[in-house]
C-alpha cells in the first residue's frame, strides 16, 4: 500500500517538475529532514524505530535525464537516535555500529534507473567496512524554483523525495542477539528517508 501511494504521488508531483539543466543540491533542510529505520521485534509483535541526526547529500539531479543523475550519502554512525539513551550507548558500542571504529556508512550511486514510473538508485551501501549493492526505490515530490530570499536576483531550486529499501543486518556484521530471547530482534531492516534539500545554484 506504501508503495502505490508514493507511485501515486510521483504521478501527481510530477506535474510540477521544473524544466532545465542538471542541478546540484547538497544544501539540507535538517529540520525537515530525515533518514530512519524500523526493526521488527518478536517476530513483528512491536518494532523499533530511530533515526540518524548528522548526515549529508550529495545530489546531482538531471531533469530532463535521469540516469544522468547520481547521490552521495555520508552517515555519522554515532548519530543514531532511538529515543532511549541506554539503547542508543549499546547500538553505538561493538556489538552493533561500533562508532569509534566505524565513523560513517555511506552509499554511492552506480546508476539511476527508472522502470515505468518507478525511479530506482542502484548503488553501494557501505556499513562497518562492509560493501553491498542496494536498491533504493524512490519518489521525487517536488522540484520548485524560485528567487533567493537572500541574495537578490540568485535562483534557487528546492527538491523533495521520499526513498525507502530492505537489508538484512548480518550482511554487515550485525549477529548480536538476546542473551535469552535469540530471535527478539528481528534481522531485516526498513530504511525510510525523507529529504528536502536547496540547490547550491542554477
């Protein structure tokens, strides 16, 4: 149901498209803003949700192409956030994210394709020294330009999309378990992101 609702909003939003060159945005709205992620508990009785609170993006967006197009994501593992200070200390230390041994988790774009309406972002998801290739479906919500309300006479363009993908976290090393619950926590992962982001310039 998720899916066809961003299938559907890509449909709709898609009218508003601006029309020009490709465009580079790296400048992130962080209040509005978010990379998360969801983990099953008991088998999906309940689940667990956080977020990472420093992150950057590196988009370059060619409208008129978009495999053309390419992203550059750079996490900071040590920005996990899930609400509760004891757990977030324990998913920071070696038996999750390991921060001080593993800063970042990054993902590079190999190629940006699209399938119908489906827009997809083939790349390398890199956790912990671990590479994998992902695919990350997405949706563009928005692309809208207008004057800098800084600096007179500057364009700026302003983009908004909704991204989501799987991954098992044993793929990177992540085999921690309960000491008397082994399967309370589950092993696949839901990434969700939600960015706004401004163009450096047009």
């Amino acid at each position: 149901m998720k899916k066809i609702f961003l299938f559907l909003m890509c449909l709709v939003m898609g009218a508003t498209t601006v029309q020009s060159q490709s465009l580079h945005f790296a400048r992130i709205d962080v209040n509005h803003s978010t990379i998360g992620f969801s983990v099953p508990i008991l088998m999906g009785l309940s689940k667990v949700t956080g977020k990472f609170t420093d992150f950057s993006i590196d988009i370059f967006y060619d409208v008129k192409n978009i495999s053309q197009s390419s992203v550059n994501v750079k996490i900071l593992t040590k920005s996990i956030d899930t609400g509760v200070d004891k757990r977030d200390e324990h998913m920071r230390g070696v038996d999750f994210f390991d921060v001080n041994k593993y800063p970042e988790a990054t993902f590079v774009s190999k190629r940006i394709e699209k399938h119908c309406e489906v827009l997809r972002a083939v790349g390398d998801f890199t956790l912990k020294d671990i590479t994998e290739e992902v695919v990350i479906e997405f949706c563009i919500n928005g692309l809208n330009k207008r004057e800098s309300s800084k600096t007179s006479g500057v364009m700026r363009a302003t983009l908004g999309l909704s991204a989501s993908f799987t991954l098992d976290r044993q793929d990177y090393g992540f085999n921690w378990q309960h000491s008397s619950v082994p399967a309370f926590v589950g092993n696949s992962i839901t990434v969700e992101i939600e960015l706004k982001t401004r163009s450096i310039k047009l």
